[in-house]
C-alpha cells in the first residue's frame, strides 16, 4: 500500500467513527428532551413549544446551513464548529432547565445540525471521489445507526440510574471523541472537482462555474426529488409516534420496552442495508433503489392500521429500517448527481432537509388532526396514501439522475481490494 492509501485508509477510519460518535451526540436531542423537561414540571404544552422551535430553527437553517459549507474551503473546520455548537446546546440544556437557556439551546442546536450534516457528506466526497460515494455513504449510514444504537441504550442507562440532566453531560462528553476522530481526517478541501472523478488515467477536469442558487432551483431533477422527499416524510414523520400513542393507551408496564425496541429495530436494519444499498445504486441506478424504499412506507403504514397487538409493531418496524437505510444514503448521492461539480452539493443537500422539514410538519400536524376526528386507523390509512402517492411520483416523474459516462466508467474499472492502490474505498 503507498502512503498516499495510508493516509486515505487512516482517513476513511477516522469517519467511521465520526459517524459513530455524531451519532451518539444527536440522539441526546432526541426523545429524551421531552423527558428531562418533563422532570423539571415543564408542562406538555411548553415541551411542545420547545420542541417546535427547535424544529422551526432546523427548518430554516437548512439552505443557510448548506450555503454556508459550501462558501467554507475547509469542511473539516465547518464540522467541528458544528460539533462545538452541539457541546455547548447540550450544557445549556444540562446546566439550567429554565426557558431562556433551553430556548436558546434549540435554536443553535438547529443551525448547527444543518451544518454538520452536509460538511459531513462534503468531507466523504473529499475523500472518496464520485465513483464511490454510494459506497461510502451507505458507510456512513452503518456507523451512524450503530451509534444511534449504542447511545440509546447507554443514555437510558444514565437517565435510569443517575438522573436526566446526566443525559446532556453525556452527550457533550460523547462529543469529544467525535472531534478527536475528526482531527485525524486529512485532506478535506473543496470536493467539487471530485464529483467528476473518473478512473486514475483521465486528467480531472477543471473546476465547473458556481451555479446559482435559481439554476440549481429551475433543475427538474431536484424538484422532483424534493417533491418526492416531502411526501416521504408526510407519510413517515408521524408513523411512529401515532401507533407509540395507541400503545401507551392499551399496555401497562412495558410500554417504554417495546417503544425503545421499535426504535433499535429500524437501527439495526439500516446498520445491516445501507452498504449494500450504496452499491447497488452505483450498479443498477437510483430509482429502483427508490422505489424500493418508498414502497416500505405505504405497506408499514396499512399494517399498523390493521394490527390488534402492539408486540406486532415491532416486526412491522422493519419496514421502517428499509426506508430509512434508502433514504440517508441516497438523498446526499441524488444531491452529488443534481450538483454536478458546480459548487452547490451542500446548499442541494439544504433543500432536500427544508423538504424533509415541510413534510414532518405537515405530517404530525395532519395525522393528529384525523387521528382526533377520525381515529387512528384512518389516520394511518392516510399516511399510506402519501407514502403510495411518493411511490407513484417516483415512478412516473422521477428521472435517473446516475451520471451514464460514470456508470460506464465505474462498470469498466477494475474492482480494486481495499489494501491495495485505491485510497478511495476503504472497506
């Protein structure tokens, strides 16, 4: 193996577990916020509003946040401000439950997520080159729902048995190896040469004018991609919670088991996919990857309306896990195939999660609105109509947007062991 492999090998472990550890921090801003509040007499209503803030905050930050990863020339700077800010939320959060503090933590945890996720996918293209993005990001995914994994389990621990705000301490202490392990990555500069990579012996072509933000917004690729990413989320956000609410109402003491286990399953599911998902979209294409995830969300959706026990929702999460290992890895590499090499993959990466953002609203507030005044059932079969008319869209409308030339390219090159000549593909 040459140094340069060394370094790129050393590199492509780092992210790992990057991945792993940003994990760990940002499912401490989950579920157990509500909770910690909750402790502190905080009421349901002022949780809510807590809640809504930090989702308004998400939401408006995405383009900003993706813009602003693509002015940075160093990704890997952009990350670690993005990490810092995450640290200094979760001490907010853990030093003073009042308003002001959990207020303010939202906010910067918001912008911050919108940071962190693009520099992310930035600093994989930076190291992997176009051809084995796919690959990498189904990488990414792996490490990310381990970690999600890990740090539920490991903050329902430190919640049991120390106290809630334990939680938050955790989380920013879990943040410092993310930065350590981000310190070891090595060059991270500007990745939109890279998006055109091809094999070793053809020259890399000149850096491609910086499209603007209204051609980027008139490419009907993304746009129709965006469409479908709102009615995926219409029809997933509120999945979970509307059948966790049916539960709570019907069992007694095991509740919060079978709620964390809906959680660990889809985790699980994803760690085990998303390689194979990666690189089956670099072999056979985008959409019937695609449609192969969306047409989960439907079916999931039609089965919890007609379960009567709630040990079946647990199964039925699975379908949860398809989607979710389709949609992470393939959202950032759609991104890559509409970005184009033009300087604009991050803020691509900002409208797809301001997509994603527009239709959790509309889903909770939606699904809860027909789950009062019509039940659940029905409710449910509302959200499978979204996730049916999100199949139906991607069918019919949904262009490739695999590159061809690259296609070829990536099916006439040589496999190449990850120990060997290539630095871009670690194993």
């Amino acid at each position: 193996m040459t140094g340069r492999a060394m370094v790129n090998a050393r590199s492509l472990r780092a992210l790992d577990w990057v991945n792993f550890f940003v994990a760990n921090v940002q499912t401490g801003f989950g579920p157990f916020i509500a909770s910690y509040l909750a402790s502190h007499k905080w009421t349901q209503g002022e949780i809510g509003l807590a809640l809504s803030v930090g989702t308004i905050s998400a939401m408006v930050s995405q383009v900003p946040g993706g813009a602003a990863v693509d002015a940075l020339r160093n990704k890997k700077a952009a990350a670690a401000w993005a990490i810092g800010a995450i640290i200094l939320c979760a001490v907010l959060l853990a030093s003073s439950p009042t308003v002001v503090p959990v207020m303010a933590a939202e906010v910067f945890h918001g912008f911050a997520s919108c940071m962190l996720v693009p520099a992310m996918a930035a600093i994989s293209l930076t190291l992997v080159g176009r051809h084995d993005l796919g690959d990498r990001l189904g990488r990414n995914a792996r490490w990310a729902s381990i970690g999600s994994a890990v740090a539920a389990g490991l903050m329902g621990l430190t919640g049991q048995y120390f106290s809630a705000r334990a939680v938050f301490w955790l989380t920013a202490a879990l943040a410092l190896p993310a930065l350590v392990a981000l310190a070891m990555i090595e060059h991270t500069g500007p990745p939109s040469r890279l998006l055109h990579r091809g094999p070793k012996d053809v020259p890399t072509p000149p850096a491609e004018e910086r499209e603007s933000l209204l051609d980027l917004l008139r490419d009907r690729r993304m746009l129709i991609f965006a469409a479908c990413v709102v009615l995926f989320h219409l029809s997933n956000a509120a999945m979970l919670n509307l059948a966790a609410g049916e539960v709570t109402a019907s069992m007694g003491d095991n509740v919060q088991l079978v709620i964390a286990a809906c959680i660990i399953v889809p985790q699980a599911i994803v760690a085990l996919m998303s390689p194979w998902v990666g690189r089956s979209a670099e072999r056979w294409g985008r959409r019937p990857i695609l449609l192969l995830g969306f047409a989960a969300l439907p079916v999931r959706a039609l089965l919890f309306a007609g379960v009567a026990s709630p040990y079946l929702l647990v199964p039925i999460q699975m379908f949860d896990g398809i989607s979710a290992a389709v949609f992470g890895v393939l959202m950032p590499l759609i991104a890559a195939d509409v970005a184009g090499g033009k300087g604009r993959y991050n803020l691509c990466i900002g409208l797809f999660g301001l997509s994603a953002g527009i239709g959790a609203t509309l889903s909770t507030a939606v699904a809860g609105f027909i789950a009062d005044h019509f039940g659940n059932a029905i409710s449910f079969f509302g959200l499978a109509g979204a996730g049916a008319l999100a199949v139906l869209l991607v069918w019919a409308a949904m262009p490739e947007t695999r590159d061809a030339v690259l296609a070829e390219e990536g099916a006439a090159a040589p496999a190449v062991d990850a120990g060997e000549a290539s630095p871009g593909k670690a194993r």
